[in-house]
C-alpha cells in the first residue's frame, strides 16, 4: 500500500500534525512494508528520499513569518506528484484548497481520499466574529461554515476526526462516514525520566513550582489567558511559580513583558528535538494548557506520558485525555479562573499524580496502537472505493 499526505500545516516550526505525520512514517518504516508520500509546501520545490518515504515540497509563498507556514497555491504541481506516484489513498490534512485539490485529483486518478478534521477551524473565525460584529453575524458565520464544513467533507471516502464528541457534532452537520481516531504519543520517549539539571541550567529556584507551557504564542492558543494569570500569580503569591514557555507566535511580545514584569518567565524557541522536550516536560511540576479549541491537545498527552500533570479551562475537546481530576480545572476562560485553578493543583501530590497519569497513558495511547488501527481504516477505505 501506498499512502500520501496532503497537508499545508507543516512547516519548521509546526506542531501536532508534523509530529503525527512523522510517527505515521517511523511506523510505516517499523511495522509495514508499505510506502509513503508527503506533498507540503516550502521555501523551494524539493524532493527528499528516506528508505519507503518520499517529501515532497512545493515552493509557496509565506504567510506568516512566526509560524513559518505556507500557501500552497501551486496546485498543478500537487497533480503532477499525484500522478507520478499514483498512491493507494489520500489523506487531506487542511480544510482548504489542498482539501479540494485531493478531492478532485483522487476522482481523476480513481484514487480514494479521506480527510483528517485536525482542526476545528469555525470555531476559531467564530470567536472574532462574536467580538468585533455580534450575535447576528455570528449565527450568519456559524451557518455558513457549516454548510462549508458538511459540504467538503461529504466529498471525501471517510472523515477522520480525533475525538468522538466532534465527530458527533459534525454528524449532527450533516457531515457522513465519520470514524474517529485518537492521536498518540511515543512512550519510548516521552516519559518519566530524572530533570533536576534541566531546572538548574534555567536557573529555577527548587523551592519554585514550575509550570511549563508548549505551543504557539498565537490568540487561537489562548496564551494571552495564561499570561495574564501568570502575572496574577506573581502578584499574589510572589517567589511562588516559574513559568517555561516554549515555542513562538504572534503573542511573543506580551511574554516578552511579562519577563520583564516578573522577573519569573524563561522563553525557548520551538523545540524539534523530542528528547529534549521530553526533558522540559519531566522537568516541569504543572503544564498549563489554557486552550479551548482544541480538537485533541497532543502536548497534554506527552506531558502526561512524561509524568507531568496537566491544568487547563474545562470544555473543549481536550477533556477526554486528561487522565487526573479535573475538579479544580478553570470552569471559565479568565485569567482569575485560571490562576485559581493552577494554584489549587499545585496543591496536590503532583508526583503521585503524575506517575498515575504516565501509566495510563502509556497503557492506552501509544502511536502503534493508533497507527494499527488507521492502516485497516485505509485498507477498508481502499477496498470498498474499488468495489
């Protein structure tokens, strides 16, 4: 079996869905003998061979300086890669126009393409929508993008989705064949390991509780919360809490100041190096994930893998993989809610809690498992596409 994907949320400093593609091929490589395809967009068109996977990047212009990412407009070229390869199945991980162009090509091509609902974008538009032109125009805005949402992903073979409770929700659009497949986490790296050096050479005091946050410094993070909660909790309770923060975005001069403010924050670049991330998180004593639109929240399940317990704002999609209490988790998206609730699980015995949460975690969600059923999820796909 040939696989290709298809995707322009890839870029150098990209996250979850690079790291789930990357798994899918050293998967691929460790337990099948198929190959693979990746179609992204790049600086430059290129080609790059590593044993059965071929990349393949096409020159897009840029679109944001932070997070690196590209439009891949070149739609011709996707075609030509399509063509030459001929793969047994698409995979479209973007609700754009890529999505479209692997609809059409695959019905050319008589190849079937499935589609990952690895966001759920209207939420995102309907946020700024609410804010800035109200109620009316939001219902208009949420009406619309559902259309969109049911109308694209109807076209697909199947609709893969990481959480169940959204994939009932886009039932209830009207959006058909959806199979939900959870995410995953590599528990050869991502676990409990010793880090009392790694808060030493960031200079943590070890009286400090140190809470870590990995992602893009972006609004539909949700980082502009934790930053207003952290400079609560210096406020409070000084000398008490040290925040990490790795990766970068649009917000990073708000945490720029609030180094400066607080005399309490370390900031590091996206970390590509999964052993070294998973030091940062050993090494931690909280991450703090104060999201509420994610569709699964991959880094709270490698911080739990790793045996750092995870506090956040109850409500998105998230909740079904936090495996400790969530009583003291914010029940609402404030900064006063979330200091609240971080102080209140900085309270508990968080190396108990952690150790329980790696067990579970490695025992459910290793990448072998969801890789294993997703490859019978293609093979069924592709056998019912050709009969």
């Amino acid at each position: 079996m040939k696989v290709c994907d298809l995707t322009q949320f890839y870029s150098p400093v990209s996250g979850g869905v690079k790291r789930y593609l990357h798994e899918k091929v050293l998967y691929l490589h460790e337990h099948t003998e198929d190959e693979h395809i990746l179609i992204v967009p790049g600086e430059k068109d290129g080609l790059a061979v590593e044993g059965r996977s071929r990349t393949y990047s096409i020159r897009s212009p840029l679109v944001s300086k932070t997070s690196r990412y590209r439009a891949l407009l070149r739609l011709h070229a996707v075609e030509e890669v399509l063509e030459k390869e001929m793969p047994d199945i698409i995979e479209s991980g973007d609700p754009y126009q890529v999505a479209w162009k692997a609809i059409a090509s695959g019905a050319a091509l008589r190849i079937p393409a499935v589609g990952f609902y690895h966001s759920h974008f209207p939420e995102a538009y309907l946020r700024s929508v609410r804010k800035f032109f109200g109620s009316a125009a939001t219902d208009f805005a949420f009406d619309m993008a559902m259309r969109y949402v049911r109308h694209l992903y109807n076209r697909f073979s199947k609709t893969l989705v990481p959480s169940p409770a959204l994939g009932r929700l886009l039932a209830d659009w009207g959006v058909e064949n959806v199979r939900n497949i959870d995410l995953g986490v590599n528990t050869a790296v991502f676990k409990p390991q010793p880090a009392a050096c790694v808060r030493a050479e960031l200079g943590v005091p070890a009286e400090r509780t140190l809470l870590l946050y990995v992602g893009r410094l972006a609004a539909e993070k949700n980082t502009r919360t934790l930053f207003d909660a952290f400079e609560l909790l210096t406020r409070e309770r000084p000398g008490r809490f040290h925040l990490l923060a790795i990766g970068d975005g649009l917000q990073r001069p708000l945490l720029k100041d609030l180094q400066q403010t607080t005399g309490a924050v370390t900031w590091l670049p996206y970390c590509a190096d999964s052993a070294k991330l998973a030091r940062f998180y050993s090494a931690a004593d909280l991450f703090v994930h104060p999201g509420v639109q994610e569709t699964f929240g991959l880094v709270t399940l490698e911080s739990q893998a790793c045996g750092t317990p995870v506090v956040g704002i109850r409500g998105s999609y998230m909740d079904r993989i936090i495996h400790s209490d969530q009583a003291h988790w914010a029940a609402e998206n404030s900064p006063e809610a979330l200091a609240r609730a971080v102080v209140e699980a900085a309270e508990q015995d968080l190396c108990a809690v952690g150790a329980a949460v790696s067990r579970r975690v490695a025992a459910q969600y290793s990448w072998e498992k969801v890789f294993s059923r997703l490859f019978e999820i293609y093979r069924e796909t592709i056998r019912d596409y050709r009969n």
